[in-house]
C-alpha cells in the first residue's frame, strides 16, 4: 500500500507511468529527479502520510524502496 501511494507521488510529480517504478528504482538514475524534485517528492509524501522526513534521512534516500522503508518505520 506505501509503495502504490508513493510511486503515485513520484509519478504525478515526475509526469511519468506509475507502471514504471517499483522499490529498486534509482530515484536519480532511472527517475532523473533532481533536488528539486526531491524535495516536492518529500513535500507530498509528509502530507500524504502525516510524517516528517528529517533532512539527513532524505539524503540517504537511493531508491524507491528506501523511501518506502523509511516511511513504515515512521507511520
């Protein structure tokens, strides 16, 4: 259920299919999201899910699935 929430997140935000992100996508590789779009990513994921991401955690993020492990642990 995360995963479907956030890769509708990622694809709004990005414009893209959300078909096409699963948890091994690279969010800079195989997205090409910049910092920008990270940090409206991260925008829509706190609203989305009532959390907040501390900004040392976002950096860590390298893929979908991070994030998705990130946002199970502070649901």
């Amino acid at each position: 259920m995360v995963l479907e929430k956030l890769s509708k997140i990622i694809a709004d935000q990005l414009g893209m299919e959300q078909s096409k992100i699963t948890q091994g996508t690279s969010l800079k590789d195989d997205l090409q999201a910049d910092s920008l779009d990270i940090v409206e990513i991260i925008m829509a994921i706190e609203d989305e899910f009532g959390i907040q991401v501390d900004d040392d955690d976002a950096l860590a993020f390298k893929t979908v699935g991070d994030v998705v492990d990130y946002i199970e642990k502070n649901m």
